[in-house]
C-alpha cells in the first residue's frame, strides 16, 4: 500500500498495531483540514504489525496524548521533505483536558470550567486515575 | 497553606500530635474555651449531613470561635447553578476556615485551589471523609490505649464505605496490625485498595462472609451501614441488609476487652440491646468528634496554645 510522502508534517511511527485509531481520536485529527492518513498493520521488522499516522501540515500536537497511548511511538518531524527530528516518546506523569472522567458522582461532571486531569498512578501497569475522584481511566 | 482532603495528607507523627491536643482538650475544656476567639468557621454543606455539621459548629463554638455557613445546596448559591470554585473564591473571603461536605467525589479538591483560608473536606460523596477517620483513630487510641497490634474485623459495606477504607488505610500505616473482612460478595473490598493498604505493605489479613466466625479474634469491631442508596435494585438491598446484625447472643463470643465502633447512623446492624454492653463504644465514639475536630481546627488555624502555656 502506498501513501505519498509528505513535505511539511508530522509521522507518528510504530504505533502498537490496534492504537493508531484510538490516537487518532484522542489528538482530535478529525478536526483538522489536511490530508491524515491512517496506516494499519503496517508489517514491520521490530514489532510484527504496526500502525503509522501521517498528518500532512506542521501542526502542534499533544505528546502527552502520544505517551499515553503508547509510549513506544516514535514521532517525525518533517519539514521540506526533510526528516528534521525524531523525537522518542515517554508516559506523561498527568494527562490534562485528554480524558473525561467517567464516574457520574465525580466532580468533573458537574463543575462548569474544570480541567479533567488524570495521574499516572501505577507507572508498571500504566494506570491513570482521575485526580478528583481516583476513579481509573479505561 | 494546609487542607485536609485525604487522612493521608497527615503524617502518623501529626495525627499522633492530634490525639495528645485532643486529650488535653477533654481533660481541661476550660484552658481552650478562648483560644480561637475572632476567628471565623464557615461550614458549607453542600448536601445535608446534621450530625457532622453540628460536630464541626460545636468543636468550633467551643474553642471561643463563631460559626457561619449553608447546611444544604438548595439554601445557598450552589442551587442558582454556582460552581464550586466560585463560591469558595467568595466565602473565603468571610472566613478563617472552612469545613466543606459535598455530594461530588473530589469537590474539596476543587474548592481548596479556590480558597483563601484552610479547607477541611467533610465529605465529598462516597470518597473521603478524613475527619471520621480522625474521629475513629482518637476512639481506638482511647479506648484500647494503642494502635500497634490490633486485630482490627470491619464488617457491613465494605465496598462502598469510605469510613472503612480511609480507615485501612490510616491503620496499615501502625506496626502488627492485622484486617479481618467481613461482607458478602457483593459488597467486599475494592481489589485496588486491598492491593495498595493490605497486600503491598505486607499486612495480614483474611476475609470471610460470617460475622460469628471471628467475634472470638477481633479487638475492635467496626460495623458499617448497608446503605439502601447504594444498591440498584430494593431486592439486593433486603436481601443483604440483615446479613451482618451484630446482637447480644454474638457478643458473647467476643473478647472482653474488644471494642465495637460504628461510624453512626446505624439502621439496625447493632441491635439496641448492645447499647449497654462496654464494649460498645459508638457514642463514645460521636463525642470524641467534637474533640478532634477542635484540636484539627487549633492545628489549621495555627493555634498552637492552651491559655497560659
Ligand atoms: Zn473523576
């Protein structure tokens, strides 16, 4: 399968196979304009099967949503049909306005203006709970 | 500036600190009857909770302190549709301190961003409720004059029940002391808080479904309210209610100097016969909450004085 290459914008490479649609949503990539282009089971060396996302504009995007998702990601940065940097990601120790909390008796449901805010409270089993209610993501 | 939203915003060493004021408070109420005067608590109930409110008013009042506040949403700002961070913005402005219920897990945690002055969580929703559990650690103290080595049977509502969970997880923090669990299936101990008080800091513990098969072990019995809102359907509800009543004939097989805390209301799982038994401590209990919160109060306020020291 072929997708063009692109000249200004940003490739999420070796997304856990299964992953790139859930990235996709939580960065909001729909909203955007330009031309996004999902690539799923990509087959790959390192990891089997991966999936890649390209984002044909320059745009900032949220890491922490990326380390989130799977840390093992790597992001491009290209810029003129150049490879300009390559950045490795990490699990963000708090995720702010990524997740809504979805405990119906936690605060974030009813208090207009707040930031939903997730900790990540078990680094080994990548556990994010909610900062008002620890209720935990999932 | 200090807020008290979690028992374990306290260290063992504070809480300990807390015990020695409150001690102090009840045997010579006179030197403190002074010691906060001018300053100003606000209580802010945002859903009702009488007992604990009056507790709060009451420690307060004592101090030589006044009171003023809402002891339900529908009276105050908050049923216009105010936020929680508004209406702590402006009340504290009006006050030195404020004590703060809420039906909403978290709520406190919102308001304190949003306040001036020092904020006590009375009580957000099903989550925390710190000064029950100060309440019941100065009864555990008093009553069986140590923390160490206790073996400590919670019984009722063990999933739900935040006075229990707080609890474990002020006690797992005590040298030789063990848990024993005792619900239905239904209601057991959520696996997460098991994991982080009881099984990570290698504390032993055994879980069972009857009451009578360790009356004879426990010092201290701590029953809980099976609480009707908490099921989906009535028929759970009547069906697991009566499961765990503790009675006369149970309290027979109980150690002699155990103690039996309930963290009130109860519906009917301590039958009234208990009342006159010693060891049941629960209005004991009720009373060392005033006393606690008047040394908790002294502490957030930075008054750290009886008259004449
Ligand atoms: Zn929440």
């Amino acid at each position: 399968m072929n997708v063009d290459s692109i000249k200004n914008g940003i490739v999420i490479d070796h997304i856990a196979a299964g992953s790139g649609m859930r990235l996709y949503d939580l960065l909001g990539l729909d909203a955007l304009d330009c031309s996004v282009a999902i690539i799923k089971n990509v087959p790959s060396r390192k990891m089997d099967k991966k999936d890649i996302i390209k984002i044909d504009a320059d745009i900032a995007i949220n890491f922490d949503v990326i380390g989130f998702v799977d840390p093992g990601a790597t992001v491009n940065i290209i810029r003129g049909g150049d490879l300009v940097e390559k950045r490795s990601i990490s699990a963000p120790d708090r995720l702010v306005n990524v997740l809504k909390c979805k405990n119906p008796r936690c605060i974030t449901s009813c208090e207009q203006d707040i930031d939903h805010v997730f900790k990540l409270t078990d680094k080994d089993n990548k556990i994010y709970r909610c900062i008002y209610c620890e209720t935990k993501q999932n | 500036m200090r807020h008290l939203i979690n028992i374990l915003d306290l260290s063992v060493g504070e809480i300990d600190e807390l015990i020695a004021r409150a001690d102090d408070i009840m045997a010579r109420p006179d030197a403190y009857s002074e010691v906060c005067r001018g300053k100003i608590l606000a209580t802010l109930f945002f859903e009702p909770s009488t007992r604990t409110r009056l507790s709060f008013e009451s420690a307060m009042l004592s101090l030589g302190g006044s009171v003023l506040g809402f002891s339900e949403a529908a009276s105050s700002s908050a049923a216009k549709g105010e936020s929680v961070s508004d209406t702590l913005e402006v009340v504290s402005s009006y006050c030195d301190i404020i004590a703060m219920r809420h039906p909403k897990e978290g709520a406190p945690l919102v308001g304190c961003a949003h306040s001036s002055v020092p904020v006590i969580n009375a009580g957000d929703g099903g989550h925390y409720h710190p000064t029950q559990t100060l309440t019941d650690l100065l009864t555990i103290r008093r009553e069986t004059g140590r923390f160490d080595g206790l073996t400590i049977g919670l019984c009722g509502d063990l999933k739900f029940g935040r006075t229990v969970h707080s609890l474990i997880a002020a006690m797992s923090r005590y040298k030789g002391v063990r848990f024993v669990l005792i619900s239905p299936d239904e209601l057991k101990l959520p696996s997460f808080i098991k994991q982080e008080y009881i099984k990570e800091r290698g504390i032993e513990y055994s879980q069972c479904s009857s009451l009578d098969e360790v009356m004879g072990e426990v010092d201290i019995l701590y029953m809980t309210r099976v609480q009707r809102e908490r099921f989906f359907n009535e028929e759970d509800y009547l069906r697991l209610k009566d499961s765990y009543i503790l009675d006369a004939e149970k309290m027979k097989a109980a150690k002699r100097d155990m103690i039996v805390m309930h963290p009130l209301p109860r519906v009917n799982e301590i039958s009234t016969a208990v009342d006159s038994d010693p060891r049941a401590c629960y209005f004991r209990q009720a009373k060392y909450g005033r006393y606690i919160r008047m040394a908790l109060i002294m502490k957030m306020l930075g008054v750290d004085r009886a008259k004449g020291e």
